[in-house]
C-alpha cells in the first residue's frame, strides 16, 4: 500500500504565501510523477502543478506565483504558493503516479485565501 500525507494547508490574506508538503510512504519503488491539483467548490479538479521524469509543468493560472519542487530522498513534493489571491482558494490535493502500481491521490488539504 501507499500513503500519502499532506500538510501546510490554512488561511492566509490575499498576497500572502503557503508550503504544501506531501510526503508518499509504503511500498515505493520509483515514482514517476508528482504533483498538485486543486478543486474549488462547484468546479471540476484542476491541475496545478506536476513534476514527471524531472519535467515541470504549471497550470496558467500560477505561473510565477507558485513554485513546485520534489525531494527524491524523502518521497516528499513541495508546492510553494506566494502571491495568493482569493480565486486559489480550494482544497488541494497531492497526486503521485508510480511506476508498476499506478496513480495516488492525498487526502486533500484545504486552502483559503481571504480578501
């Protein structure tokens, strides 16, 4: 099985920065991908950001504000979110693809960003 466990969620004012942390534990071998979506209320799920095979990707809407980075060591991805406004508010979800098991998803850890 696999565990993945977020952290770093909360309230901040608009302007403000968040980490989010994930870290993945049980029986890994390779990791092929991590990464963050995102999923507002009324809205479909979203991706933010994903690292694949060293490949980085964001979606539009963060490009220069949010920053995602992986620590291989620790099976643990990291998304730094500065510049936050009121539209990014949801609830965030790690996402990691592995290689001969498949694709996991995080329990989901909010994030509100006030006016």
């Amino acid at each position: 099985q696999v565990q993945l466990v977020e952290s770093g969620g909360g309230l901040v004012q608009a302007g403000g920065s968040l980490r989010l942390s994930c870290a993945a534990s049980g029986n890994i071998f390779v990791i092929n991908a991590m990464g963050w979506y995102r999923q507002a209320p009324g809205k479909q799920r979203e991706l933010v950001a994903i690292t694949i095979d060293g490949r980085i990707s964001y979606d539009d809407s963060v490009k220069g504000r949010f920053t995602i980075s992986r620590d291989n060591a620790k099976n643990t991805v990291y998304l730094q979110m500065n510049s936050l406004k009121p539209e990014d508010t949801a609830v965030y979800y790690c996402y990691t693809v592995i290689v001969g098991r498949g694709a996991y998803w995080g329990q989901g850890t909010q994030v509100t960003v006030s006016s």
